[in-house]
C-alpha cells in the first residue's frame, strides 16, 4: 500500500512540474504575442537546438561507453600483469575512464558549440 502512495506522489509530483513549464512558457508567449512580438521568434532557435542537441546527446553516449569499455579492459592489464586488487582497480578504471570520456566529449561539445 505505502509503494502505491509513493508511485501516485511521484506521478503527482512530476506532472505538476510538466503543467507548471508548459503553463508559464504559454503565458510568455501570449504576453509577447499581446505586445505585438512577431510569433516566428519562438521557431527560430529550436531548429538549430533541436539538430545540435541529438549529436550532443549522441556524441557524449557514445564517449561514455569507449570510457567505460577502455576502464574494463585497462583493469583487465592492470590485474593480469600486477599484483592490484581485482576489486578495486575494476571501479576505480571505470569511473576514471568513464569521467575521462565524459570531460572529452564536453571539450568536444565546446567546440561543436561554437562553430554553429
């Protein structure tokens, strides 16, 4: 019983933040629409936006699984030619290569960025 209140609560709690954005970006728009502000203004960044933020999405995903999939296989050397413990180089080469892939594709992000 307590899970259903707790699932009905999240629901609850997420559609409301769902209502409240779209209400407020609605009555933005008719308060610039009322002042005499051209309604083509809200069309034009979200072509841009909407192209560059697939590539983003698809160029840090994929920088973050090479990390994870290189930290594997670095561990993997590391306890095969050194006396490391397997339990504690295996996450601590995940998380760095994973960060480390995740910084790349932020720099790489950067200059995506800025040459749109």
């Amino acid at each position: 019983m307590e899970v259903a209140i707790v699932f009905m609560f999240l629901f609850a709690v997420i559609f409301g933040i769902f209502y409240l954005f779209y209400s407020t970006r609605n009555k933005e728009r008719l308060a610039l629409i009322e002042k005499g502000v051209d309604a083509k203004i809200f069309m034009q960044g979200e072509k841009k936006k909407s192209s560059l933020t697939g590539r983003i999405i698809i160029l840090n995903l994929s920088l973050l699984l090479m990390g994870i999939g290189l930290g594997v296989f670095v561990a993997l050397l590391l306890t095969t030619y050194s006396a490391l413990e397997e339990e504690a180089i295996f996450p601590a080469m995940i998380f760095f290569m994973g960060g480390l892939g995740l910084f790349l594709g932020f720099n790489l992000t950067k200059k995506l960025d800025q040459e749109s």
